[in-house]
C-alpha cells in the first residue's frame, strides 16, 4: 500500500502562514538572515526552509554565520534586484510564483 501525502504547498491555509515568515517584526527566531539587497533588508525567519529548499542558499548562509551566537549578520546580495530577490525568497518559502 502506497499512502502520498499531500503537498504542503497545496493547503490555501498555510501558504499565506509561510509568507508571513518574511519581513515579520514580531516573529522571534534563532533561525532568521537578513538580506541587503539593493541597499534595502529582506528579513526571513526560516533560515533552514531556505538551505531544505536550496544548496545555493545552504552555502551562502553556511558561509555567513555570526560570529557571536545570537546575533544575526547582514548578507549582501549582488547581481539581483530586491523585487526578483524577494520573489525568489516568497518561491522557496511557499512554491508559489506571484506574477504581479
């Protein structure tokens, strides 16, 4: 017997609860990075959703953690404009494409 789950990103209901996991004041988390792209900040409290969904994203916050524990260090994104970064993040958070 083969049992398949269903896809999270197939709940309506937790997409918009993923989504919410970026640019999010009151969520406190030891799993947050920050972003400076375009000189503005891209909050992501769900650093390991990110390195689950991307060995590019896995290296790069590998290669950036803080040298102190608790603190969270600033990670400078070239080659990329803040709406395709920020696209990008909400892709791999919730698998959806928002084509505004």
């Amino acid at each position: 017997v083969r049992v398949s789950s269903p896809s999270i990103y197939q709940d309506p209901h937790i997409l918009p609860q993923l989504e919410k996991l970026i640019d999010n004041d009151n969520i406190p988390s030891t799993d947050q990075a920050i972003f400076l792209v375009d000189g503005k900040r891209i909050k992501v409290s769900a650093k390991t959703i990110l390195c689950i969904r991307s060995e590019r994203f896995n290296q790069i916050l590998k290669e950036s953690q803080p040298s102190e524990p608790g603190k969270t260090v600033e990670i400078p994104i070239e080659g990329a404009s803040y709406d395709a970064f920020y696209a990008l993040i909400v892709y791999l958070l919730t698998g959806r494409i928002n084509t505004k």
